[in-house]
C-alpha cells in the first residue's frame, strides 16, 4: 500500500515554505532569461547559460526537499475489544467502533497510509510495546511510558460513575465500595479501582458482565446492588433501555490520549502533526458519526 510523505511540523513547514520561495525565485531566473533571448538575439549564448544555471538549481533544490521528506510507512491502529464506548457491527459485519471513527478522520487528515485492527487489551499493550503496533488511542498507562509516546492533553474524557436503583446509599468514593455487591464490565481494570473490589480484605461481592448491556440487565433484575460503567457506554444503553428509578454518583475520570510508538520513524514530529490536527477536530460530533 501506498505511504504518503511525512506530515510535517511548524518548523519544518518553514523551512518548506522558505525552500518553495527559492525555486519561484529561481524559476522566475529562467523564464526572465527566456524572454530575454526572444528578445535580444545578440545575447542569446548569454542567456542560454542563465537557462541552464537557474533549472540546474531547480534540479538541485527540488531534490533536497525530496530527501528531506521521507515516505512514512504504514500505520497500524490497534483498538482494544472492550472499549470505554458501546461497539456495533457495520453492514461488513466488522467492529464499528465511535473511537475508530475518530482515528479515521485524524488518519485520513494527517495524508497517513494506515490500517485498524482490534486487539484484546493485554495483546494490544504487548504490541505497543514491541512496537508491532504503532498507533493506539488509550489511557496514559504507566506500562507504556517507555515504549510509546503520549499526546500532552488528553484527546477525549468520560466519567466513571456508580449506578443504583432506588434509594441504596450513593458510592461517592473508594472506600465506600467496601462491602457492596458490584456489578462490574469483564475486562476493565478501573484505573485500579477492580483491583480494591476483588481484595477481599474489603469483602465486596463481586458479579462480571460480559457486556455493558448485560451488566445493566443484571442490576434490573437484582442480580446486584451497583454498576460501575463508564458514562460513554452507560448512556447509549440507557437511552436505548431505560431503568426506573436508577440513579447514578460520579466516582472518577477517565483521560483518553493519542499513543505513539517511540519505534516509529521521527515519532515526535508525526505526534506533533496529529496534535495539531486533533485540535481542530470536534470529536463529540465525530464519536457521534456526525463527520
């Protein structure tokens, strides 16, 4: 597949820009001499040698700006099977993903070759790692500091709450799952928080959906007391199946960033570049397939 040639950063721009200005100047050398041949035969070997001077430097510059712009080689995008949103399947019958969608637009805009391919999230980690998969849109994750780079602000953020029917007292902090009946969505860690839940030192009874879906199923038919979801998922859900009397607390935040792989060729320049274009970007209407 086709790699189309490196983005480029505000200094490089620059330079770009300056090097541009140089071959107009020095095409404008060899048209003006040209003309000056048509117009004055007399002078006519003097200008042929300006002809030839001003297109030899165009050859000459041209081709440094080519070597100074590589190709960049394909990008894989790799997303993990349980994400912060609700997935569908489109009419391929292939993940549908609303953070795919995102990674789409920024791709497409950055004139980057790429490719999307879904993981499970420790097989995603290993590759990013390893530098098998050099694209990624996930939490800050301390075991990827070393391997990858991390865009400076966050990309998106949702709100991790704790769901409940009727008047059970509200979650509002960690210690306050102690001694609950969780409902948690298998294969989330909670930025740490599941951790707490299964040390049974802190005695809460804890249930594993296989889906969003089935966790809020199980909550309205008292299979437990609590949900933990993130907002991003939990609303698509209850939008579609509403549940009388649910209520919900806020328990924390959950910042998503653009990653990296420090293996990829001049990474911090293309992460610059795929800043720069996340801010214009309203990823609201894009996760909302609106762009």
């Amino acid at each position: 597949m086709w790699a189309s040639p490196s983005p480029l950063s505000r200094t490089e721009q620059a330079d770009m820009d300056n090097q541009k200005n140089i071959i107009n100047s020095l095409a404008a050398i060899g048209v003006n001499a040209v003309l000056l041949f048509q117009s004055d035969m007399t002078s006519g070997r003097i200008c042929r040698i300006w002809v030839a001077l001003a297109f030899l430097l165009l050859g000459w510059v041209s081709g440094a700006i080519a070597a100074d712009t590589p190709d960049y080689p394909e990008i894989e995008y790799g997303y993990p099977d349980q994400s912060i949103f609700v997935a569908s399947v489109n009419a391929m019958n292939q993940p549908d993903s609303p953070m795919l969608r995102y990674a789409r637009v920024l791709m497409e805009k950055a004139g980057l070759s790429w490719r999307a391919r879904q993981y499970p999230a420790r097989r995603l980690f290993r590759n990013l790692q390893s530098g098998e998969t050099v694209f990624s849109i996930l939490v800050k994750a301390s075991s990827l500091l070393d391997y990858c780079i991390f865009s400076r602000q966050p990309v998106y953020s949702t709100t991790l709450r704790v769901y409940f029917i009727g008047d059970k007292p509200p979650v509002l902090r960690r210690e306050d799952l102690a001694g609950k009946n969780i409902i948690t969505i298998r294969g989330y860690s909670y930025a740490g928080l599941l951790k707490y839940i299964t040390d049974p030192v802190n005695k809460v009874e804890h249930l594993a959906a296989p889906t969003h879906k089935a966790a809020f199923q199980m909550l309205a038919h008292g299979r437990g007391d609590y949900v933990l979801d993130y907002e991003s998922a939990a609303g698509d859900i209850l939008a579609a199946d509403p549940i009388e009397g649910l209520d919900s607390r806020p328990i924390g935040t959950l910042d998503i960033y653009l990653v990296l792989s420090r293996a990829y060729p001049r990474a911090g320049e293309l992460m610059e570049r795929l800043e720069e274009i996340a801010g214009t970007l309203d990823i609201n209407r894009i996760l909302k397939g609106k762009d």
